[in-house]
C-alpha cells in the first residue's frame, strides 16, 4: 500500500503547489507530477488532496492542470471541497426553471471571480472542467498497512497490545458519521453526487442540503444575545464555525473565528449538546482542511488534523506524510514532525541555531524536571523535542510519575510552564543539540 502524502486547501496557487510537490519529493515528467527519489515510499507515495483547489488565488487553470494529470494517472486521489461544489452549483442551471443553482450575485461572482477569469462561462473547457468537478468524492477512507501492533514496553512489563488504525479518512470540512452513512446509503462508494443529488442539495432543509453542509463546510451553531463576529471577507456573521474535533464548555472554546474576532464571540457558557466533540477520540485518524488555520502546523488531536493554513491568504500550503505501518512508538497518532509546509523553505538549516544555547540547556533541565513534578499537569500547552508535537496536557495519562508523549511514547516533553518557547523550531533545534551528533560535550554538565 502507498504512503500518503495529504495536501491541503490550493485556492489558485499554483507556485506553492508546485513548491510543496517539490518539497515531498515528487518530479515533473512528461507533463505529470509523479513520486522521484526525494519521496519515501519507494516511488510507492501517492499524493491526496483535500479539495478547494480554485477561487481566491490567481493561477486556477495551472492548479487544476497539474491536480487533474495526477489523478487520473493514479498519482493522487482527491475529494470535493466547497468551493468545487459552489463553482459546480454556478454553472449548472436548474432543468425547470433555468436558472443557476447558485445565484450570479455580485457576493457570489466576487468569491468566484479568479476561476471565472480562467473559465468563463458557457466556454467548453469550462463545462468540461465542471463536469470533472463531479467526478470527486465527497469522501475516502484509505486503508494502511498498520495493523495491529504487539511490542514489548521494557524488560519488566509484559508485552502490550497497541491497536493501529487500519484506514484514515479524508474529508473537506467534518467527518460526521451519520451524514456519511447517509451518503453511503444514498450514493454508495465512492460517493460521487449526481444530478438527482445535486437537484436535491440545492433545496435548503433536504437532507442532501444537510448532508453538503456538514461534510463540505462543517457544523456551525447561532451566536446568543445577537452577538456577531466578522469573517476573513469582513462580512459580518451570527453563526460562528464550530470546532467539531474538540467540543468545549463556551462559546468562544469551540468558536472558529480569526484570532482578532476572538474577543467578539461571548464567554458564556455552550448548550449542553455543543460540549461534548462530534469525532470520537478513539476514531481512525481524520485529515481535512475549510478551516484557514494559521500559525504553525500541528495536529489538532491526536487522530484529528486540519491542512489548510490559509495558502490562498498569504498563507502556507500544508501537507501530512502518513507513513503507512505506522511505527512501534505512538500507536499510529499524528505527529508534529510529519507535517510538511512551503514555508519550511525559509527557515534556516537545523545547525543553524535561533535560539540562544541556554534555551536549549533549559529545555533539558525542564525535561528533568517535568519527570518528577507537576510542570506538564499546570501548563497550558506541552512539547515533545522528539517529535516536535505541541498538545494540550489534557492528552498526558493523569497521575503518571513518567510522563510520555501522547503523539510518539518518547518522553523528551516540557510544558508552557517552563517559560520556553513551544515552537516547532525551538523543539526541533533542542533536538538537533541533545539527540544528534555531535552531542554537547560534557552530555549533561548542568
């Protein structure tokens, strides 16, 4: 079975596609981005892609040209994102009425304009592109070799059963397993709309209406006391994005809003069915994108990873590499340093350090410490400086007196506690110093 390589939310840039293909190793030949030697499967990786692959960015037509190759020559799998829902939705008219299934509005042929630039309406290429559009599903699960693991814990421990996950799932906005069983039931798999579907889904309050929303643009939930919060695009909103992977106990815990608009959605207390997470903690890993995340890549859970680090904003291009088998440590969970962006680039190499050496002899001393006091427990956020992974101590097994990574079973972790920077670059410059030759010399002199 192949490596996975998931790619995240395109939006017309074309240049940081072609970048990031480079980055995990994948060459250009005859025409068509195929795995090289820089990949890790053997020439066995396949890409995948989360969908939005048009709108926002300036180069529509050479993403969907370099997207398509590969996927029709079994290089790449992709899902339908929104965006490609909206645009199919734009230029097909309804058979009763004639109408578009989404109104030419001037909001609607703003957001739209960029791939109306390289496909104008009712040209052939553009139907022909619309038509392939379809072709997407809505959804995969994707088997892997992990299987179950039995490994030995140490010399005192009996051997432990570890349960891998044995498929992941791609999804563009929310896995919600009853709206994909619906689906399945609806439109079997691979779950490829039809014009009956699509009819269908146009009609808000049908449940293929429901279904698009939930899967293609996610859950949201109404704002209480007429609060309201502005978008990417400065629309004003009263329906604030819900984080489905986490649940919480207010408003603002579960609200997906950009990091100035935080302040607007209310701390008050969430109703009772919006606590608790839609995606089970012990559910197959999900990979997904809609949500314009910024700051560094991370896993958001230890089975749940959002990919879109808003490329068409100024923004990285993300990806994840699943290595298939997994590895004996961690037990198949998404770590830090498996995600993959165009911005890697720019950062120096890791034996160039940023940060100050006793930075990095305190991340040491603080690991000691973390192992013998309640320093992860009272911070806000923790680091493994072995695989780069920055979680919630929520994740940590509670009263263990030696506290592993959740992400990879190694213990090199130290918490926000510390007063450390938990940045992917400072965990991996602290790795690089204490776990890479040439070790510091005397190993541990403080």
């Amino acid at each position: 079975m192949p490596c996975y390589d998931i790619i995240g939310d395109i939006h017309g840039q074309a240049g940081k596609l072609r970048q990031l293909l480079g980055q995990l190793g994948y060459e250009l030949e005859d025409g068509v981005y195929i795995p090289g030697p820089g990949t890790t499967g053997q020439g066995d990786n396949k890409i995948v892609f989360l969908g939005d692959f048009i709108d926002r960015g300036p180069d529509n037509r050479r993403v969907i040209e370099i997207v398509r190759p590969m996927v029709e020559n079994g290089h790449a799998l992709a899902v339908m994102g929104n965006h490609e829902f909206n645009a199919i939705c734009y230029h097909t008219q309804h058979p009763a009425t004639g109408e578009p299934l989404r109104a030419h509005s001037e909001k609607n042929q703003g957001q739209h304009q960029t791939f109306l630039d390289d496909y104008p309406l009712g040209e052939e290429h553009t139907r022909e592109t619309i038509d392939w559009f379809m072709t997407l599903p809505l959804f995969l699960e994707l088997e892997t070799n992990a299987g179950l693991r039995v490994y030995e814990v140490d010399d005192e421990e009996p051997q432990r059963r570890v349960q891998f996950s044995d498929h992941i799932r791609i999804v563009h906005a929310c896995w919600d397993q009853s709206q994909v069983d619906y689906i399945i039931c609806r439109l079997g798999t691979p779950a490829l709309i039809d014009e009956p579907f699509l009819l269908e889904a146009f009609q808000e309050g049908s449940p293929a209406f429901e279904a698009i929303e939930m899967l293609l643009k996610g859950p949201e939930i109404p704002l209480p006391d007429g609060a309201r919060f502005f978008d990417k695009d400065g629309n004003a909103r009263r329906n604030v994005r819900y984080q489905w992977w986490a649940g919480g106990r207010s408003y603002r815990d579960v609200a997906i809003v950009p990091a100035d608009q935080r302040s607007a959605v209310p701390d008050l207390p969430l109703a009772a069915r919006y606590r608790e997470p839609i995606y089970a903690p012990d559910a197959p890993p999900v990979f997904f994108g809609h949500y314009w995340m910024n700051g560094e890549a991370q896993a958001q859970r230890h089975n749940v990873a959002c990919l879109d680090y808003s490329a068409g904003k100024g923004g990285p291009l993300a990806a994840y590499r699943w290595l298939d088998g997994g590895s004996r440590l961690g037990a198949g969970c998404l770590r830090g340093d498996q995600f993959i962006t165009t911005d890697d680039l720019e950062s120096p190499p890791l034996d160039h350090y940023t940060y100050p050496e006793e930075k990095r002899r305190a991340a040491w001393k603080a690991w000691k410490a973390a192992k013998n006091s309640t320093q992860l427990h009272s911070s806000d956020r923790c680091g493994c400086f072995y695989c780069l992974s920055v979680f919630e101590p929520v994740e940590l097994e509670p009263d263990d007196d030696w506290p592993q990574c959740p992400r990879c079973g190694v213990d090199y972790l130290v918490g926000s506690a510390s007063g450390l920077p938990l940045t992917k670059r400072f965990l991996a410059e602290v790795k690089e110093f204490w776990l890479e030759p040439p070790f510091p010399d005397p190993w541990d002199k403080d």
